[in-house]
C-alpha cells in the first residue's frame, strides 16, 4: 500500500518546478551527504548516479546493478525527511513496472531518466522508444496513485557529434515536447549551457526546464532570470569534496603540520570552504 507521506512529498517536489523560482538540487550520494542538504536547508534530496557509482566502485553507464542502486536511495530517503528524487540512469534496464516499484519501496517521490542507448548505439534511444518508455513508467506509477516526479534528461549535448549546434537544439526541443506529452514534468538538456538556447528551450517548451550549474555556463541568477525552474550540481558536489579529502591527505603525507591543522575534527569545525567555487 502507498505511505500517504510519499503522496505528499510527490507533490511538494512538483510543486516546487517553478519557472524563474528554481528548485536548487545539491546531489547527494551517500547518507551524510544527503543530511548535509537537508541541515542546510534545500528543499529536496537529488542523487547523483556518478557520485553513487564511484562511491561503489561501478561505472555511470546503466551498468550498476539495480539492487545496489536502489540499496542506496532506500538508505538516503530513510535518512530523511525531505522528498528524494534518484538519479536512475537510463533505468538499468529495468521494465518500467519494476522501476516504478523499486522507486516507491526505496521512498523516492522523483526520477530522473536519461535517453542515452548504453546497451546499444551508445548515442541516443531513438525517440519513439523513448517516449513509450516515459509513457510506461508514466502509467504504471498512475496506478499506484503516486505522481512521481520524472525528470526526462536529453543527451544530446553529451554527444555533441550527432550534429550542429542549431540541429541539437532543434531535436532537443522536439525531445523534450515529446516526452513531456509522454508524461514528463520536467525535462533535463544535460550539459546544455549557452543561455540563448537554454532561454529558447524554456520559451518552446512552455514547461520545467533543469538545468546543470557549470563554469562555462549562465550563474544561478542568469539560470533564474532565463525561466529555468530546476537547477542541480550532478556530481560536482562529490569532486569538490574529493579535492578536500586530497587536499587534507596531501598535507598529512607531505608533513605541511599547517594545513593538517585546518582538516575539520568534527562537525562544528564544518566552515565553508573560501575558494570553493574554483573546484566547478
């Protein structure tokens, strides 16, 4: 039976896709740091599938098996409070009954899906499929009575040789209708990152655009005036604590007693990091 709070959560996390108001998403991967977001105060808990998968010695390729995936998102919902939305790849193969049910007895209200054809061409699902896929997993999760969240992620900007610039852009509009009529409620153009074809995304689409904070791309407060509702880190959020812990072990390797110092002992010696925005 549905727990009424995954309901309520489902519908907290939709209802925070607001154009110009973005939901901000720092990924988690593990229990800490999904405690982290929630003590901080984001609104909800993101996986990242990259982080996860290096935290487990996998490959971000769909590869994972499912049950250690979903071992992760149960333990990480379990740790919270907060509606979680995991990163599930491309669903590692997974039929979409079983990928919906899974979700739901892990405690994840949100998904995110890409259309990358890992078991195939390597480039992209075609788009027929895709959109059948989305649909399936749309219906199934109806009849649950549970509005999960999908987040429809489109890859073209991954594989940047499938065409012009203008041409990506026009099939990942096309994508992104397509899936949102599949039943999506939010679609994800991952690495797109100039703010005119972010902005013309969000103007065509007329729906919730996610968008991933990068270097080479508009700041938070472009992203917002651009109309995008959705903005997370991906796995950026694991590499700059990794760059910490080398850091830190670096120092206690090399003798630098000054910089062993500054290594955090516990948590009230958490401070921001001051140059933490050279590590995107």
């Amino acid at each position: 039976m549905l727990a009424p709070d995954l309901a309520t959560q489902a519908e907290s996390l939709r209802s925070r896709h607001r154009p110009g108001q973005p939901l901000l998403l720092a990924n988690a991967w593990d229990v800490a740091s999904a405690r982290l977001t929630q003590e901080l105060g984001f609104a909800a808990v993101a996986t990242s599938s990259s982080a996860v998968a290096d935290t487990l010695g996998q490959v971000d390729s769909d590869s994972m098996p499912p049950q250690m995936a979903f071992e992760v998102i149960q333990r990480i919902a379990a740790s919270v409070d907060l509606p979680v939305t995991a990163d599930l790849e491309a669903g590692y193969q997974l039929p979409a009954k079983e990928l919906v049910h899974r979700l739901i007895e892990a405690g994840a209200v949100g998904c995110n899906l890409e259309d990358t054809d890992h078991h195939g061409s390597g480039t992209l699902v075609e788009l027929e499929r895709q959109v059948e896929r989305i649909a399936q997993i749309r219906a199934v999760a109806s009849a649950t009575g549970l509005h999960i969240v999908l987040n429809a992620r489109i890859d073209l900007f991954v594989h940047p040789a499938i065409g012009s610039p203008e041409k990506l852009l026009d099939e990942a509009i096309a994508r992104a209708r397509a899936y949102l009529a599949a039943g999506a409620d939010c679609v994800y153009p991952i690495l797109l990152a100039d703010p005119s074809a972010i902005g013309r995304i969000v103007r065509e689409t007329g729906a919730p655009v996610n968008v991933m904070l990068r270097p080479d791309g508009p700041n938070l407060q472009e992203l917002t005036r651009l109309g995008v509702a959705r903005v997370s880190l991906g796995g950026r959020l694991f590499r700059v604590a990794l760059m910490a812990a080398r850091q830190a072990a670096h120092a206690l390797l090399s003798g630098d007693v000054t910089k062993t110092a500054e290594v955090p002992t516990g948590r009230a010696d958490l401070a921001p990091v001051r140059d933490v925005q050279e590590w995107w």
